[in-house]
C-alpha cells in the first residue's frame, strides 16, 4: 500500500522542462557589444537599437514548454496556456520534427523547442496518457525496471 502511494507520488513529481538553451545568451550578449558602437556613435538617439537584444534575451528566457504528470504547460513571450492531458486528442509532428499539441476541437498549438527526440521524455512524464510512438519506453516495466537486453546472458 505504501510503495503504492510513493509510485503515484513519484509520478506526479516528474517533470520535463523543454526550452531554449541559455547558452543563447551568449549570442545576445555579443549582439549587444556589436550594438553599442552604433548606438552611441555619431548619430544621436540610436540607443533604441538595444530593444532587439532586449527582446530576444525576453524571448529566450520566457519560452519553454513543461510536461507534467497533470498536462502540458506552454509559455511564450507573451502568454500562457496549461493543457491537461484530458484535453489533447494527441501530437501532431511537422515537416520538420517540430512537435504541435492536437485538442479535441482539433486546434493545433505549436510546443516551444520540443522536438521528435523528446517525445519518449512527454510518454514517460504524461504517465500514461501520451504513448512513446517510437517504442524506446516499452521496455520500461510498471515497477521502472527494464527489461533484459537482448542477447544479454542468461546465467546458464
């Protein structure tokens, strides 16, 4: 009974974060140091030049999606949309290997940098409710034990 409850607790803490990476930043950061010459160079009032760095380090920081035992949380730069897995008829997958949430009403919602790749991590956090299409998670037995390799020995 106790195991039981730690399983449904441990489902319920898993979670995946799929955003940007921060190392992005580094990009922007250079971006500004390319601005500045320009921004207070002989022309005056340029320094509104520094909006696009502004807006780009906004865009990479807020912009992620969140998949949770409860549904997908997708932020953008601005806004928010929590979508339970109730709510989702499945995942559609782009020409290229961009993931969108289908709804029932069969909207599609484009899922900030969640990829082809990620989609075993959705099957595995969603507990169910999303299966892995590519099969990497089937292996994986109810107890979060996997099975034995194939063509691993057996002991004889």
């Amino acid at each position: 009974m106790a195991e039981e409850k730690q399983r449904e607790q441990a489902n319920e803490d898993r979670k995946a974060v799929f955003k940007i990476p921060n190392t992005a930043l580094l990009a922007i950061a250079f971006l500004v140091v390319c601005v500045t010459p320009v921004a207070f160079g002989d022309v005056p009032y340029l320094q509104w030049l520094y909006l696009f760095p502004i807006a780009l380090a906004v865009f990479v920081i807020r912009t992620r999606t969140t998949a949770t035992a409860k549904g997908l949380e997708v932020r953008t730069m601005f806004g928010r949309r929590d979508l339970p897995w109730a709510s989702l008829k499945g995942l559609a997958i782009t020409d290229k290997a961009k993931v969108r949430a289908v709804l029932k009403d069969e909207t599609k919602i484009a899922l900030p940098a969640v990829r082809t790749r990620h989609l075993p991590v959705i099957s595995l956090v969603s507990a169910g409710h999303m299966a892995d299409p590519s099969g990497l998670t089937d292996d994986v037995g109810k107890a979060g034990e996997k099975a034995p390799e194939k063509g691993a020995d057996s002991g004889e």
